[in-house]
C-alpha cells in the first residue's frame, strides 16, 4: 500500500472554530449532569465462578 496524495484544491486539514462562552456554559452544564447519573449508578461485581474440588 502506497501514500495517498491530497488531490489539489482540496485540504483535508480542519480547524474548529473557537467555543463561544454560551457553549461552553453548555458543555459544563450537561458534563456536570452526566457525572451525577454516573455516580449514582452503583457498579456491580461480575458473578465469580466457585471451584470445586477434585
């Protein structure tokens, strides 16, 4: 497999634009209330197989 070449007048480079600080208030907000609906959420140890003798 060779290198593949960027055909001309295309640019496969982006840049985002900046966060306005609405968005970021956004953003905060919904990431603040997803670790609150994950820290409620108890984690549950996985059933352990028990062995028996032979």
């Amino acid at each position: 497999m060779g290198l593949i070449k960027e055909p001309k007048n295309v640019d496969f480079t982006v840049q985002s634009d900046p966060w306005t600080e609405e968005e970021l208030k956004d953003f905060r907000k919904l990431m603040n209330e997803l670790k609150a609906k994950n820290a409620k959420r108890k984690i549950l140890p996985s059933p352990q197989k028990k062995k028996i003798g032979v």
